[in-house]
C-alpha cells in the first residue's frame, strides 16, 4: 500500500505553516494542522480517489430541555378516534395542528387539542370538536447542539495538474425551516432568524447565530507535487439543533404523532481545506 502522508490546510481563525502543496480558496493562504477545537475528525482518504462520506460524524456540542415546546400534531391519538369516528376518520383541525404542550420548562397538562370529525370521505364536512383534554407528554424533549463537517469538494490532483475551479454553495438556514423551528420554540416567526438566534443563545452557555440562507462563490486553487497524487477535500462546518429523547433518540411519544418535526442545519462561513498526499 502507497505510503501515506496527510498535511492539514485549513482556512479560518486557525494560523500555522506553510506545507508543501499550495491549496487555497481565493487569496486566502492561511494554513494550519489542526481542527478548530469542539468540532469532529473530518474523514481521511486512505488510498488516492477513495470516496468520502457526505458528512463527518456527528459532535454533540451542548444539550438542554426546552422551555416551550410547541410542535406540529398529525394524527389524532386514542381514545378521540373511537370517541369522535363517524365512519370516515377523525383529523385535526386544522392539519397538521400545531400547539403548545411545554410551558416555562412544565409540561402542559392537559394539552388542549381542536378535531373535526369526517361525515365524508374527502372530509368537506364534519362536526368541530374545540379543547378536547389530552395527557401531558411523556417527558419534556432536549435540544442538541450539534456539529458536523459537510463535504463541499473532493478531487484528486495528480502532478504536474492544477486543480482551479469556482463552486457555489450555501451558508445559513433555509426559510422554511428555520420559521418551523422557531415556531416550535415558542417564538414569533417574525424575523425568526434574530429570534432563533436569541432563544438558542438563553438555552445554552455559548452564544448562537442563526441566520437565513444565502450563496456564496469561491475559487479553489490546489497545486499538485513531483511524485505525489493530493487529494484535496474543502469541508465546511454545519451548526445543527435537533429535538431529542432523554435516551438521545429523535424525539416521540407514546401518544403524539408529530408531524415533520424540525431539524436545523446552519452551515456556516468556516471552511476547513483537508489535503493528504499519496505516492505516484
């Protein structure tokens, strides 16, 4: 097996020196040979060409429960169904039905829910039933903090190749998503991003920035060397939230069913340029 040697350019906050291989994103030609602290290994090719995962495993960087939790419902729990079933279903109105089941860090109890019950099999018409009393949740959910590195670039650069070319990519959150899981914080969808950014922040110990998404353009430059094949991997740190169990699982229960329950992934302006050389 080709004997490996793997060099570490990376672009950022972090300073270190200048390696063999002139690898950069525009003219920026900071080096270094360490990750940013608090984040994970990016994934290390062990043969030239090897394809690399889409992601880097997953840091839970911090954890806390929620203070309101305010999700989407989908389908209506036992005993309603039975209770309220004229013969074509019984759904909540509206649907998905979104309300409010933690409050100040306490479980709401009873957790109000309005129904309509189907006469009809495209449900046109039906009989609105308004604060029906159901359990509490089972038990309060967590939110993650986590952090994971996204592959954006990966090639092989033989000698005496240059490798320089432009990509586009995103940085931020999407709209819907981002309004989504600011709604099922509790907060105003207005200006989510400000107020995402605000409820994260009290949540956890460090400071959050959420921001809406956006595209970014740059030009990356990889220089090959006599005798060796590169392969030059950009990857780019993702700032993720995510709604769990005590047991760390994605967050259920026994008797609600929610409907797409977000998940934030925030890619941020930090880059991390990974270069390992291979012998010819």
């Amino acid at each position: 097996m080709a004997r490996l040697r793997a060099i570490f350019f990376t672009i950022a906050i972090l300073i270190g020196i200048f390696a063999s291989a002139g690898c950069m994103v525009d003219d920026d030609t900071t080096t270094g040979n360490v990750l940013p602290p608090n984040t994970p290994q990016v994934p290390i090719p062990s043969y030239a060409g090897e394809v690399l995962p889409v992601t880097s495993e997953i840091l839970v960087y911090e954890e806390a429960s929620v203070s309101t939790f305010s999700p989407e419902l989908d389908t209506v729990p036992e005993p309603f169904l039975s209770t309220y079933d004229f013969g074509f279903g019984v759904i909540y109105n509206p649907h998905p039905y979104r309300c409010l089941m933690v409050e100040n860090g306490v479980k709401v109890n009873p957790v109000l829910l309005d129904i309509k019950a189907c006469t009809d099999a495209g449900c046109d018409g039906g009989a609105y039933i308004s604060d029906l009393e159901g359990p509490a949740l089972a038990e309060i959910p967590k939110i993650q903090w986590i952090r994971y590195w996204k592959k954006l670039i990966s090639v092989t650069v033989p000698y005496p190749t240059t490798y320089q070319q432009s990509h586009t990519y995103t940085e931020g959150t999407s709209e819907t998503t981002g309004e989504s899981f600011t709604l099922s914080l509790g907060v105003s969808a207005s200006g989510w991003g400000v107020g995402l950014s605000a409820e994260l922040s009290q949540t956890f110990t460090h400071e959050v920035t959420v921001s809406s998404e956006t595209s970014i353009t740059k030009t990356f430059t990889c220089n090959s060397v006599p005798g060796k094949i590169i392969q030059f991997t950009v990857w780019q740190l993702v700032e993720g939230f995510r709604f769990r169990n005590s047991d760390y699982t994605a967050f259920t229960d026994p008797v609600y069913d929610f409907y797409q329950l977000p998940e934030i992934g925030n890619e941020t302006d930090q880059l991390y340029m990974s270069v390992v050389e291979f012998d010819e």
